[in-house]
C-alpha cells in the first residue's frame, strides 16, 4: 500500500447520515476522473441496503443484483431508496435507487431468496463445485496502474494476482477490504463481493489505460450460494465488439470454491 503525503487517509468508504443519507470519502475515488467514485463501493452501499429490506422478509441470500449505471457517482453525499417490489414465501424482489442531490446516479433491482436445508445427492455433475486458480496466500500483491496518484479505491482494497496478468488480458484477481465500507460497520460477505466485481473490466483489461476509456454502463451479480470469509476472487475476461461496445465477464470464487459469476457492458472510447 503506497503512503499519501498530501492527503490524509480516510477510516471508511463512507460515513452513515440521517435517513438513508451517506457521506463519501476519497477512498470511493475511481480511476476516470478525480471527482468520481470507482462504482464497486455505490454499488456495495446500495447492496446493504437491498439486503437489511430482504432480511426483514427472512430472505437472507441475495441471489442477483444488477447495477445500472445512469451517471457518474460523484465524491459527495448520496441517498439510498429501496422499495420491495414483492416478497413470498420463497423469495423476494426489491429495487432501489442511489441519489445525488436530486438526481438519480444509479438504479438497482435484486432478488433475494429464502434459504433452507436441502439434502443433495452424493454424486452430482461438476460437483464439488471448483475453487479459484491459487490462493491468496500463495498469490503476488497486485498493483493497479492508477494507484498511487491520490486516495482511492486502490487503496480501499486489497489485490492479489492468483493467475495472468493484472491490466493485461484475461487474469484472476483476489480482492479484500482494507477498510469498513460503511463507518464502525463490518461489512457483509455480499457487500464485499459488490465491492470487487465491478472491477472486471479493469482487471482483464486489453486497451491501454492511458489510451482508451472501457467504463461499464452495468453490473449483474449472479450468486449460487451465500459467500463467506473477506477474501473474493474476480477470474475476469473481456471481449469486444467493432463499434465501442463490449462485455467484461468474471467467475466468482471465495476461499470455498465457486460462488457465482458477473457480467458488464462496455462502452470504449479513445482518449483522444
């Protein structure tokens, strides 16, 4: 982790306000503009709120969330509105909506599942489900190429390479948090799991970052199981289309093995 000297590090990614208001700190910072947040964290925050208004319905996995991105989340104070669209017996859908003054940044729908016990068959096809390439204890530190220059979401996590290169094609990249996304608050295996996956696009990145912009629109989680421990892997790839569009898709994995996949749509510009 690189020292800023002229720019104090904050304790969270943000700091609760009054009703369903936050406060963002310099640790929300992403890599296309200073003044705009990396969308993982957003996306993180609107995710424990999704999942505090499925737990009331005693739906406790949160089985898809899908992001999209309406505008660039600035560094500043957002709101967060969930509404619960329907919740049965099995599951629930929910959506929600993650403000800036008044304007809409991003919109959200989710379903969220009721868990319980089912006994499966001994033998099932792909089963055990398969773990990530290499452990984070057996991987390199990351370094992403646009840590360094201010406080940001490179230092709000931690990376390690468990396969390829980071920033240079198809690569898996463990992910940790560094610090609390919320103040005081530990934050779930799901919100870290949204913290990371919105880092696909930038992980297996094959354009040069000094050259071209490749900013997701979107971010679909897809998850088979409830994630556990600190530890998510991306195994991320991306491909692209001939008119500025393209797709970044990541398998999931926690230190357990195989825990879901996520998809974003691309848009890719050239910086000139």
């Amino acid at each position: 982790m690189m020292i800023k000297t002229t720019e104090s590090m904050p304790t969270s990614a943000y700091a609760a306000l009054d009703g369903g208001s936050y406060r963002s700190s310099s640790l929300t910072r992403g890599p296309w503009h200073p003044d705009h947040q990396h969308a993982g964290p957003p996306i993180a925050l609107v995710c424990r709120s999704i999942e505090s208004a499925a737990f009331k319905h005693g739906l406790t996995h949160l089985s898809r969330l899908t992001a999209n991105l309406l505008r660039p989340v600035p560094i500043g104070d957002l709101k967060v509105e969930v509404n619960t669209d329907y919740a049965g017996r099995n599951a629930g859908h929910f959506s929600a909506r993650l403000k800036s003054g008044d304007k809409d940044v991003a919109s959200f729908t989710a379903l969220a599942q009721r868990e319980k016990d089912v006994k499966l068959p001994a033998a099932l096809a792909g089963h055990p489900l398969p773990p990530a390439p290499q452990g984070p204890d057996d991987s390199p530190v990351a370094i992403f190429p646009f840590a360094g220059k201010q406080v940001g979401y490179a230092d709000l996590v931690d990376t390690r390479v468990a396969r390829g290169l980071c920033f240079n094609g198809p690569c898996a990249i463990w992910f940790r948090l560094r610090y609390p996304l919320v103040e005081d608050e530990k934050p779930s295996a799901y919100q870290r799991v949204a913290v990371a996956a919105d880092s696909g696009n930038g992980i297996s990145a094959i354009l040069d970052f000094a050259r071209y912009s490749f900013v997701n629109l979107d971010l679909t989680i897809n998850l088979l199981r409830r994630p556990v421990g600190e530890w998510i892997c991306l195994d991320a790839r991306t491909g692209l289309g001939p008119h500025g569009c393209g797709l970044a898709e990541s398998t999931l994995y926690d230190l357990q093995g195989l825990v879901g996949m996520a998809t974003q749509s691309l848009s890719i510009r050239s910086r000139d």
